[in-house]
C-alpha cells in the first residue's frame, strides 16, 4: 500500500483573487509545491533530477473544486503516488481542511529523459517512489 504524504498549508493572502478565495491557478502552484516536497523527502528532490537527467513530467491534470478555500484556512494535501503502468503512472492528491474534502487533483505524469527529449520506463529507484 502506497504512503499517503502531509504537507500543511496556511492560506494566505497572495494565494486569494478578486472574490476572497483561493485563485485556481493557485490550486495548481499549491499541488506542485507539495509534489516537489514529498519527492525531496523521497531523496529525489530537483539537484537528484539534475544528477541523473530524469524526472517527471505532467501530461494530464484534473482538478475538482468542492468546497471553498479561504483566507487563514489550514489545510493540508495528501499526496498519494500511484504505480506505473509502462510509462506512465498516477498522483493523487487532495486538499483537506479539517477532514472536510475540498479539493481532488490527478495528475497522470511519466518519467522524461532530458538528454533524450522523451518520455522513458521508470527507472527502479522510480518505481520505488511510486509504490512506497
């Protein structure tokens, strides 16, 4: 069974647009934030990436807004990695304020070899990543 990742979020200021709630791009930025952490805490953060030329590349998301982020909310994302298939796999992740579903994101991503310009088969330490 894959881990399920915390990252705690304070809504804040910048994060809100014209009508006092979380702007959607914001959403997108938060959702990347807290990827990018659960990856440096797997030990594959961005100088690993740069070390090896690998590293994930989003083709799809979706995104389904529920309820209403704002201002001083706490919130936390869950992240949750899911298996490859081939070259492509899963992330899911969802915004949580006090256990109450505000927001789902899924992200369907493959691994991209930047020296090759292409999507690659995960390597072991990638499937690693997505099944721990």
């Amino acid at each position: 069974m894959a881990t399920i990742y915390l990252y705690p979020i304070l809504v804040k200021e910048a994060y809100l647009d014209f009508y006092g709630h979380v702007n959607n791009a914001m959403y997108m930025t938060l959702f990347e934030e807290a990827r990018w952490d659960c990856l440096t805490k797997k030990e594959y953060g961005l100088l690993r990436i740069k070390e090896t030329g690998i590293g994930p590349v989003i083709l799809e998301a979706t995104l389904k807004y529920r309820k209403e982020l704002k201002l001083r909310d706490q919130i936390v994302i869950e992240t949750e990695f899911k298996p490859f298939e081939r070259k492509i796999a899963r992330i899911e992740q969802r915004m949580m304020r006090d256990g109450e579903l505000c927001t789902t994101a899924e992200f369907v991503y493959g691994l991209f070899d930047v020296k090759e310009r292409k999507l690659v088969l995960p390597t072991p330490e990638w499937i690693q990543i997505a099944e721990s």
